[in-house]
C-alpha cells in the first residue's frame, strides 16, 4: 500500500519528442521497453498538446499551468523570464513543504552567451546543462561532469562516433537523478525531482553504441505526400518561420535546417546542426529518424536506472513517475526537419504517462484532448496542495485516479507569436476540437483547416475549400472566444470604481 503522506514525484520531460515515439503506444520500430511498462502500470493521455511548438514558452507554459501569452513569454531567447509572472509549480510546492531538484535543461529565458539567469524557483538541488556542448564559462554543471572523467565535451562533440554512451548528456541527468533521490534529501519529506534531459534535440547525435541498434532502411516513412510541397512553399512564400526549408523527405539533410549555432560560433542558443553531429554527411529522412529513435531508446534506458534507484531505495511506492516531453519534432513530415511555426500532430503532440502505484489507474490510454497547462494543477491536487486560481489547467487527478464519463476539454489551444530570432515576425494560433484544427496564420491571410477524421495525416488543407465554410468561421469564432476569454485581465479587482 502506498504511504498516507503526500507523494514523491519524479518528472522526466524530454526534449523535442513526438507523441509518436513509444512503443506500447504503437511504434513497432522504437525501443521503449522502460516507458512501455510505465504504461502498463500506469495511464496515457495518448492525445496530450504543449501549449507552443518551441521551448521556452511551452516549458513557461507547464511549469505555471498558464497560456504562454498570459504570461508574456512568447519566444526562445528572452533576456529574463518576467518577475509579474505567477509562481512556477516547483515553488508552490516547495513552499507546501516539497523539497524540489533540477536536473539538466530549464530554459526560461535565454542561455545565450550566459548561463540562464535564475528565478525563485523552489529549485534546492540545482544541476544544470543547458545542452550538450560546452559553451560556458562556468556552472555548466554536466560539462564539469565530463572533465571530471577526464574528458574534453568540445572535443566529445566533434567525434564521428557521437558522444559515449558512459559520457552522455542523458547518462549524466540518471547520475544526477540517483543522487538526489538516495543521498541529498530526508526521508521525512516528500520530494519532486524534475529531470530535464536534452535529447531527442538537434543534433541527432546518439553515441554509436545506440545509433547501431537502428538500421535505417527498416525505419517508418514520414508522414509526407508530394503535394505537401505545395502548402509549405506556400507559407514560406508569406514569410512563416521554420527552422528548416521543405523538400522531399529522400532530399532532406540534417544539415540543411539552418539552425542558429553555439554562441562560440556566432549563432544562436540552439545545437548547431554541423556539431558534432557523428554521422555521414549526407542523410536522408529515414537515416534522421534512426537517430532519432536511437537517442529515444538511450533515454529510456536511463528512466530505467532512475526507476531502478526508486525501487532500491524502497521509494517506488510513494513515488509519482511522469513522463513526457516539451513539444516535438516534424521528423520529415511534410517535408520539413526540426520545429517553427507550424502545427502538425508530429510537433504539437507529445507523450505523457503518469504511473504510481495505488493512486493512478493501471493499463489505461486515455484519449481525452489534453494540454500541458494541466500538468501545474494535477500535480498540485495529487500533492493535495489547493490549485491556485490563476491556473488555466485544469486538473487530471480525477481521470488518473477513477473512470469518469465526462469530457476533459472540449479543445485544446497552441500559440505562436514571434517566438524565434526571424525577421518575419511570425503570429499563429491552433485550436483542435475532436474533429477539427484550425490554424490561422494572423496577418497574412492564410490559414489551415484539417478534417482529422477523414485526413489524420494533415494532407488535404480545408481552409479555402467552399463546403467547409460554415466549419472554419465556427471554429475562428471558438478560437478568438477562447483567446479573448484566457487573456490577461491585469490586477484583480477590489472595488466598484
């Protein structure tokens, strides 16, 4: 049975992970051993949304149970994260009596040139990376790491062989994770470890060791069709960001997305796709998607030694494990690599498990539409600590621990506004029904209307097809209703006048 005193929680969320990545879920080509047993013995929410298709507002975004609007936190790169905003979830509970660790990626606000400026986060046990290079001057807590092993990460990273498994990023965030939860914490106080690891991110760079396990001739096709050519030249014609120009998926490079590069390269806070990338200089889709599902599968055996250390320790009844990710990745689909404004399923859909013995139910897949502003509430109600009135989640412990019958959302809501270092200034906003997604591509004109029903694959744009005319103004009205009715009020009000 598990304990009477409020639960430990151990959170894994990945980096730029689609929600069609696991193995339990349906991905015969993956190796998800670990995670599918999470799902075994847990519930999936197998139609989960992040709240921005990029890092920093989707991370603002779950951390505070708030619209990345809400809380002025639009883009990658900011100078600070803002001092109005409301408290991240890790200082609710830390000052309900939690004792709260990081490790690995925040990203907040922008580690460009710096170390990423710090908040009152709630956060004791404190160990940072970033990303997987070293390009700080100091407190790049995984970089110390490897040079305490002897090692160079500058010169790891150039290596054909990509990164040793024993020295990688992801072997560096278990390491950590094992510490806090068996040497650096009482036993008497319930904890919440937030492991943030760096990978499935760009550069697709899996040690070889894992990268050998994926052959790609046996790897899935992208979701991709030639006339998605079409719509993507469409919107880069307008000026709508990518991170990558759309070609065919037997054409596309890794190295042809023009990712920003480290700051000691001149570029942006982003892996450089040229660094360190270990692998042949030309690839294709299906070589990008064996890299890809290799780093998965080396993430997933290191959740299995986090798990195994809750298991030695004694504490894996008393403990929630989450997993998820912070958006995901387009992978080929639609002819594009990496992530920008757009809002395909590959990018806006992402995992999430919830597992804990006693107190979320078993074996479920749970198709309820879900955002990632629930995950604030849910951990605040499983912790039984009162959700504050500011959140916009809404919380999942019912579903987690009981069948229900009602709807969680009717939609689910995505933002984009401005949020790479573009000179385009893109604005867009998804809103998906059950049915349903709406994209509007504000100020240019364009949109998208995808019959998910009938066209899954997100092929056959409706936006100007005259028969769903009545379907895309009902759902412009719903999506500009639901924007205007979550926006920012300002100070609450106290008085008549």
């Amino acid at each position: 049975m598990a304990s009477t005193r409020p639960p430990n929680i151990l959170w894994v969320c990945t980096d730029q992970q689609r929600f069609d990545t696991i193995g339990a879920l349906g991905n015969e080509h993956v190796r998800t051993p670990v995670v599918d047993e999470l799902l075994r013995q847990g519930t999936a929410f197998s139609h989960a949304y992040c709240q921005s298709p990029i890092c920093t507002p989707s991370r603002a975004s779950f951390l505070t149970g708030m619209y990345p609007s809400n809380l002025h936190v639009m883009g990658n790169g900011n100078e600070v994260f803002p001092t109005s905003a409301p408290p991240l979830v890790t200082r609710i509970l830390a000052d309900a009596g939690y004792d709260c660790g990081l490790v690995g990626k925040l990203h907040l606000a922008s580690a460009f040139g710096q170390m990423e400026p710090r908040i009152d986060d709630g956060y004791r046990f404190w160990k940072y990376s970033h990303a997987p290079r070293d390009d700080w001057a100091h407190g790049h807590d995984y970089a110390d790491w490897v040079r305490s092993r002897g090692a160079d990460l500058s010169e790891l990273t150039k290596d054909s062989a990509g990164v040793p498994a024993e020295l990688h990023q992801t072997t560096w965030c278990a390491e950590m994770a094992r510490e806090f939860m068996t040497t650096s914490r009482r036993d008497d106080q319930p904890w919440l470890l937030s492991v943030n690891v760096y990978d499935p991110h760009p550069p697709f760079n899996p040690p070889a060791s894992y990268r050998e396990r994926f052959a790609a001739e046996d790897m899935p096709a992208p979701i991709y069709r030639d006339t998605d050519l079409d719509q993507q030249r469409l919107l880069e014609a307008a000026g709508i960001d990518f991170q990558s120009r759309a070609m065919s998926p037997d054409a596309l490079d890794i190295k042809h997305p023009v990712l920003p590069a480290s700051p000691r390269q001149g570029g942006g806070e982003e892996a450089s796709a040229d660094q360190g990338d270990g692998m042949a200089q030309r690839r294709d889709a299906s070589t990008l998607i064996a890299a890809y599902y290799a780093m998965i599968n080396l993430i997933d055996d290191r959740v299995g030694e986090m798990l195994a250390c809750l298991d030695a320790s004694g504490q894996r009844d008393d403990t929630i494990v989450l997993f998820t990710s912070d958006h995901g990745e387009t992978l080929g689909d639609h002819g594009l690599i990496a992530k920008g404004c757009r809002f395909y399923e590959g990018l806006v859909r992402v995992p999430l498990i919830f597992q804990s013995p006693g107190r979320v139910r078993e074996g479920i897949i749970d198709d309820s539409l879900v955002e990632l502003t629930d995950l604030a509430p849910t951990l605040l109600d499983l912790a039984g600590v009162d959700v504050p009135a500011h959140m916009q989640g809404h919380s999942l412990a019912p579903r987690l621990t009981q069948e229900v019958n009602h709807r969680h959302r009717e939609a689910v809501r995505c933002e984009y506004y401005d949020a790479l270092d573009e000179p385009d200034n893109t604005f867009a906003t998804m809103y998906r029904d059950d049915r349903f997604k709406l994209v509007v591509y504000h100020g240019k004109g364009l949109g998208e209307l995808y019959d998910l029903h009938v066209d899954p694959r997100e092929h056959d744009n409706l936006w100007d097809d005259a028969a769903h005319v009545e379907v895309k103004l009902r759902l412009m009205q719903l999506s500009f209703d639901a924007s205007v009715l979550s926006m920012d009020r300002g100070p609450r009000r106290v008085g008549p006048m």
